[in-house]
C-alpha cells in the first residue's frame, strides 16, 4: 500500500509539472465521457417519456374517433389503409346514424376482450363565473373515463353513480380551468354556466403535466383546461346531436345530412381499453368491421391504436440511442488512444529519471505503477471534469431544444469506471516499456 501511495504521489507530481499537456491528453477522455453522460441523459428521458405517453392514454387502448365525410362520400381527414380501400362510390352508399351511445353498448357486448369503454362528447361553450367568461372545452363523460385515462381528483369527488343516470348539474373542472376561472378561491360547490345552463363544481382534477409533444403526437388533450359532465347530463341539458328537434323537421336538413359537412355524430370519440395487449390489433380491426356494418359501409370513423405509435416511436429512439453510444465510445476510444500517445512520448523524455529511480533501488513493478498511476490520475481526472460537461450540456439540452433527459446515479458510476478503465488499459504499454529499459542506458541518455 505504501509502494501504491508512494506511485500515485509521484504521478500527481508528474502531472502537475505539465499541467497544459496533462488537460490537453485528457480532452478526449472528458469530451468522451460527456458524450457518454449526455446519451444516457436522453435515452433514460425518452425511455421515461415513452412511458408517460402510456400513461396518458393508457395501456392496450383502441380509439374510435368520428370524422364528417364530404360531399363525394369519402371521409374528411387520414384514415386507415383499410378504410381506403373502399371507393368514394362504395363509401357514400346507405345512410350512417354517426358514432353513437348505441355503438358503444354493441361493441361492449361483441368485443370479447373490451375491458372498459369510455365514450366522449366534446364541445367548446361559453363559460361564465362570477364576471369571467371564456371559451372553454366541455366533455361529456361516462363512469369509465376517469379509470381508461388514468386521470385522479384531486379535490372533491368525481362523479356518483346516480349523476351518470339521473342527468344532474354537476361538474369537474380541470387544474388549469379552477385556476383561470376562480383565481385562487375553492371552486368546490361553486357553479358555473356552460353554455345556457348552471353547473355545480364537486371536483377539481389533480393537475398532470403533458408535454406539447405528447398532445401533437397522440392527438390528446390537455385533461388539465377541460370541464366534465355526466353523459347524460350533456346530452340532456347541452346537446344531443342524434336528438331531431322541430327545427330540423322543418328543413328537412335531417333527411339529407350525410351529404354535408356537418357533424351529426351522437358522440366524438370512444377509448377502448383491451385486457390483454396480445389482443388489441385483433380487436381493432374487428371495431372496425362492426362499425361498418352498423353505419351501413359508410366510413365515418377512423380507428388509432396509439400504442402501435409509441412502439414506433420507441423502436426509433433506440436507433437513435444506439448511434449516439457509438459516437461516445469513438470518442472514448480516441481518448484513450491520446493517453497511450502522450504517455509514450512522457516515456522518451523521462529516460533519465527512469534510469536514476531503477539506479536507487526501484524494481519494474515500481516503473509499472507510476506511469500507471499517471495515466489512471488523468483518465479520471477528465472523467470527472467529463461528467460535470455531460451534466450540464444534458441541462442545457432539455431546457433549449424541449428534450427530456434523466440524469441517474448509474450512468455517473459507469462513466467513471470506463475512465479508469480506459487510464489503465493503455497506460500499460507505456508503463511497460518504461519498465523494461535497461538502467545503465537510461543514465548514458542526455
């Protein structure tokens, strides 16, 4: 141990007599072992983002959304390879009653693997409260929306079993909307007005942060800007877009609506959650079979599975993980091949140093070690340096550019250790050579 001490001193001394060389052999170690912290910052992160999109909207989901088609019978926005199949001539063909409450109760019964369905109605509506009014969004939910979208209360109470059925004024307000509409104050008990009708608060929902990415690329919403009411409540006392009233009687708009661009779906969306993931493709497509035959082949509908989506996502995010490790293990490689370098330069200028040390007493395994020590004391010393430069840039990446990165204590430890590591796998051919010079030779060299 005192032989190691004794090394590891000498080689600090070494170093600090040629600071300038010292940090310059060092730099691809740090730059290396940065790009290393850095990677692993942002694989952890999107790793965790992927999992957070999950979240979001649930694993093993299926969404039905509703879509208006145009006049020539083909349907208005992207739809699936399979919708496309069919001719515009074959798509306009029969009258659709648009997605509805009685579709959902038929695919609950006919999927075998539907574990929940969770139908919405959304409409944007005046609100009013106190001497505020906004345009706000206002979402007609059933008792399955709250557990498919994984959303909790965080004041209050969600909705009881007879505010689904008996069509009761209540409502639960997002994070973002208690904020804007009351200012501070408890909303609970409070009532605001959707639309033409008034409606008591009795909960808040607790606040989840999504990110702008997650909203573009899985076509959800921001829960935390959104009111809730009972279905029945919306349908009843807001809209109900399947109901004929005696406007429509009047001019006939009813009888021809399929050939406007109109929305005449009773509802606008439906997640379904499957019970097991090896199932829901299957499901899908026979959603999309059952919707067919129930809106007479018109395709009014389009069928998303986002979790296909993020696998994609996922797949490509590893592609991307992969290529930047490569780059960071380049880096270290070329690092440590500076190491060896300017170590077997230090060598042919300390000949005559060597020379007197083995002259005095010092054995090979005492050449070994300090030139050993030396090479470990600079990989670590740009390891460190190297982790505090992938610490920061992964900071700096996240706030500038809106990437997720996750620093963890393991990336820090391996990074450390491959810096050793790399100090000590080629400082040894140095070491060596410094250790197998003959004495007397080294003490005739000027």
């Amino acid at each position: 141990m005192s032989k190691l001490l004794l090394n590891l001193r000498l080689a600090i001394a070494g170093i600090l007599q040629n600071k300038l060389r010292s940090f310059l052999t060092a730099l691809g170690i740090i730059f290396g072992v940065a790009a290393v912290i850095a990677m692993l910052g942002i694989g952890t992160g999107a790793k965790k983002s992927i999992l957070d999109q999950l979240s979001l909207i649930g694993a093993n989901s299926i969404v039905v959304k509703a879509i208006i088609p145009d006049s020539g019978g083909t349907a208005s926005g992207d739809e699936e390879e399979e919708s496309n199949s069919q001719s515009p001539e074959e798509g306009s063909k029969g009258y659709s009653p648009g997605l509805s409450m009685d579709d959902v109760h038929s695919l609950y019964q006919i999927i075998p693997a539907a574990d929940r369905i969770s139908p919405e109605i959304v409409q944007e509506l005046n609100v009013i409260q106190g001497k505020t009014l906004q345009r706000i969004r206002c979402i007609g939910i059933t008792a399955d929306f709250f557990k498919v979208n994984n959303l909790k209360v965080g004041k209050g109470h969600t909705f009881h079993n007879h505010h689904y059925d008996d069509g009761l004024s209540v409502c639960i307000i997002g994070a973002s909307v208690a904020k804007r509409l009351f200012k501070g104050e408890d909303p609970l008990g409070k009532r605001v007005k959707c639309g033409r009708t008034w409606f008591t608060v009795v909960g808040v929902l607790q606040s989840r942060r999504i990110q702008k990415s997650s909203i573009e690329e899985l076509s959800i919403r921001d829960y935390n800007d959104d009111i809730y009411l009972p279905m029945q409540s919306f349908l009843t006392r807001i809209a109900d877009r399947k109901r004929i009233d005696p406007q429509d009687v009047v001019t006939g708009r009813r009888n021809d609506r399929n050939s406007e661009l109109e929305n005449y779906h009773q509802i606008d969306r439906a997640v379904i959650r499957i019970t097991e993931p090896q199932y829901v493709e299957a499901s899908a497509e026979l959603v999309s079979r059952i919707l067919k035959r129930r809106h007479n082949d018109k395709i009014d509908f389009e069928i998303e599975v986002p979790e296909l989506l993020i696998k994609q996502q996922q797949k490509t995010q590893e592609t991307l993980n992969f290529v930047l490790a490569i780059i960071a293990g380049i880096s270290l490689l070329v690092g440590g091949i500076g190491i060896m370098n300017i170590m077997l330069a230090s060598v042919l200028e300390r000949i005559k140093e060597i020379g007197i040390r083995r002259s005095l007493g010092a054995t090979k395994t005492d050449v070994v070690l300090q030139f050993l020590c030396e090479a470990v004391a600079i990989s670590l010393i740009g390891g460190i340096i190297g982790i505090i430069l992938g610490v920061s840039a992964a900071r700096i990446i996240a706030s500038s550019a809106d990437i997720p990165t996750v620093i963890t204590w393991w990336s820090i430890a391996i990074s450390f250790v491959v810096s050793a590591a790399i100090g000590l796998t080629f400082g040894i051919l140095p070491a060596r050579k410094a250790a197998n010079l003959d004495p007397i030779t080294a003490l005739r060299t000027d």
